[in-house]
C-alpha cells in the first residue's frame, strides 16, 4: 500500500477524524524527541570527551597557538600582534592569529574535534583584568589520552618558542606574570667577575641542582640561598641573568618595596614560583632602610610597606618556606643588613663583588680588541691603575663604547674614564 493511500484511509477513519489519531501522533512526535534527546545525553556520556582550559590555566595560551596550527581552514580569527627583535637589532612586527570566540573544527588523528571558545562579558579575571573565557574541546571517543597528547604538543610547541632565551617574570596579584619578551640567553663567559668568582657559585648552584637525594636524607631543608654584595656597576645583577641563562633557568624579580605586598602574599608568591627559576630580590638593604642612614649606627627596620622583617625571616626559613629555591640577594651595602638576615640556613654563601681588578681589565681589553698582543691589554692595565682610583666594571665597558675601533686611543686617555 502506497503512503498516500494510507494517509487517504486515515482521513475516512471516523476515529481519525474525532482527533484521537492526531493525539496519537503528537504523541509519537514527543516521545521521538525524548528519546533522540535522552540518547544524545547518554552518547555524550558514554562516546564522547570534553575537556575545559580556562584562561587562568597556564596551558591556555599554548592550546590556542596550537589549535591556530592545525585548524587551519577556520575564517574567525582574532590577531594578536608582537614584537621580535633579532640579533642585527631589527626589530620585526609578528601577527599571530588565534581563534576567535565561536566554534571551530579540526581533525586530530584521524578524530574530528569540535573547539568552543567562549567569552564572559560580565565576569572579569580578577587577577588578569580581562573577560573570562575558556576553551572547550569535545572528540567522539573514549581514548582520553587524546588530550595528553594535544596539550603535550602545545606545551612542546611553546617552549621551542622560547628556546635560546630567558624569560623574566615579576609578581602581579598573586601570582607570576611573563615580564616583557624572551631575552636571548647571556653567556657566562661574558660576564668578567674577579679569579673563581663566577665558577665557585656556578659549581655550588650546580651541585645544589643535582642533590636533593642528598638532602632528603639528611633531612635539611632542599633550598640554597647566595647573597652577592659590593659597590654599584660591578655586575652582580648581570651575574644573575648570565648563570640563568647557563642553567637554562627563568628568573623571578620580586620588588619587596612594591605597595601592597603583605607577608602572606610574599610566601604564597615564594610557594607557587615557576619550576626551574632562581628567585631575586634586588637590593634587599633598602626594602626595609634608608640608603641615607649613617651606616655606623644601628639601624632599625622600618617597613615600607605591609611586609615586615619577621615576614621576610619566615619566608627564607619558615615552617611554611618553599622547597625546591634558589634565592639571590643583591645589595650595595653589606653592613646595612641584619645579621639574622644573612645567618647560615638563609644566606647559604656570600660573595663580594667589588671593583675591577688587573684580571678584569685584561680580560675586558682582550674582549674587544681580540686582535691585539697581551702586551697591548698588559699596557691597558697599566694606564688604569696609574691614576690609583677604583673603577666599575660598568664605567669600563661604558669608556670602552667610545673606542669601539680604536684599541690605541682607549690606553692613551684612560684619563677621561672617570669623567663619564
């Protein structure tokens, strides 16, 4: 029997007619619709995988750089504009385009992914300032380590981004935030501190890295804590970046003066530092005292802020102290600190810093006229020390600036250093 026939024999029904057949079909209708949407409930349930990243997750940024790669066909997109500056001192505008908010698909291994990336108008990221979003991936199948791999990817993708480089961090809320661009990894070498300096703390650091076994077992806590002091210019900061780079280590500035650090968001910003990173605080003497103080009383610790001295204390050595820290502290004037502050178990080595010596000059004349006989760089030294005043390393490299091409000039006015 056709189905118009059927339809024709339903009209002539008188049952039909009176309405129970229509009852009969919404009926049918509803429970079609109960059904496919009690299935499609069970199937997502059962066959299908979603996974949320939210844009507090620090593998938020490297899944949309990801997702960019591989959902290539997608047409909305929102630009993220960069800069990047190359080795010639070129600097470069970089556009890269990420997905918008909407919905996108991709294929992943052979598995269609449907990508949701949705945006809160009205509700902020505290800590960040801006809409909350998150991204949402949904993939029919049960294999979760699908989403292992995607985000295994995306974080492998980002740190070949970063590769060569070192990347700052500084403290905002309560948390760490990227400060600036990668900078490209300083070598060791070419930071020219006194005999042995450079290496006892790098050879110290380095045996601190390999043996935390060594310390469980002892039952010390697994944290190491150096303080390099002397005059200003010497490079104790250019140090530190220098040995980050060697280690292939982040570093994290933390400014103890900044207005509204607390004690407690001091040891929580300690706790939650990123892996692999060396921790400095930069002239610890004038985050509790005045440079202006006479250095031969005793000076008393005021704060400038909420963060007391006890604070600082307990977040060296504390019960609640983070594990698993590098510290390095800086400061101009030695005599200046406390010497709970300095005591072994919170400032585990001390190194000074001071003026250039006859090595340093010889080396930093060798660096920029490697041509030149040692006898030249010998003279160099010479023609220094004869005026019988101390120098920075700073003001050295600063005087050397004006002799780029010129390495007889730099010893016959050697007289001029001091008027930089």
């Amino acid at each position: 029997m056709a189905i118009t026939d059927f339809v024709a024999s339903l009209q002539d029904n008188p049952y039909f007619g009176a309405g129970f057949g229509l009852v009969g079909v919404g009926a049918g209708v509803a429970f079609l619709r109960k059904a496919s949407q009690v299935g499609m409930i069970l199937f997502r349930r059962h066959y299908m995988m979603t996974l949320e990243v939210p844009c507090r997750d620090k593998s938020y940024q490297w899944l949309l750089q990801w997702i960019t790669l591989n959902a290539r066909n997608t047409q909305h997109l929102s630009v993220e504009t960069s800069f990047q500056q190359h080795e010639t001192g070129k600097i470069n505008t970089a556009f890269d385009f990420v997905p918008s908010v909407g919905t996108h698909f991709f294929k992943y291994k052979n598995t269609w992914i449907r990508v949701e990336r949705n945006r809160e108008q009205h509700t902020l990221d505290l800590h960040m300032g801006v809409p909350w979003e998150t991204v949402t991936l949904t993939a029919i199948g049960r294999n979760k380590n699908l989403y292992f791999y995607i985000l295994d990817e995306a974080r492998k993708l980002a740190l070949k981004k970063q590769e060569g480089k070192t990347i700052m961090y500084t403290a905002v809320g309560s948390e760490w935030r990227q400060f600036g661009h990668p900078r490209k990894r300083r070598p060791l070498t070419s930071v020219i501190l006194d005999n042995g300096i450079s290496e006892r703390i790098y050879s110290d650091v380095n045996e601190f890295i390999k043996g935390p076994q060594w310390y469980t077992e002892r039952g010390i806590p697994y944290r190491r804590g150096y303080l390099l002091y002397g005059p200003p210019g010497c490079g104790k900061s250019s140090f530190i970046t220098a040995l980050a780079g060697e280690l292939e280590y982040s570093i994290c500035v933390l400014n103890l003066s900044e207005r509204g650090l607390s004690d407690d968001r001091l040891n929580h910003l300690m706790s939650v530092a990123p892996q692999q990173s060396l921790i400095l605080l930069e002239d610890i003497d004038a985050a509790f005292v005045s440079r202006e103080d006479n250095a031969k009383l005793k000076v008393a610790y005021e704060g400038l802020n909420r963060v007391t001295f006890s604070g600082l204390l307990n977040m060296l050595d504390g019960v609640a102290s983070a594990e698993a820290r590098i510290l390095f502290m800086t400061t101009n004037y030695l005599e200046r600190l406390d010497p709970a502050l300095i005591r072994p178990g919170r400032v585990d080595m001390k190194e000074y810093i001071g003026y250039a010596s006859g090595r340093q000059l010889k080396h930093m004349y060798q660096r920029f006229y490697p041509e030149q006989p040692e006898e030249k760089a010998e003279e160099f030294v010479q023609a220094v020390q004869k005026h019988g005043k101390e120098v920075s390393m700073a003001l050295v490299q600063g005087y050397f600036m004006f002799y780029k091409n010129d390495p007889y000039g730099v010893i016959e006015n050697t007289n001029l250093m001091w008027k930089l």
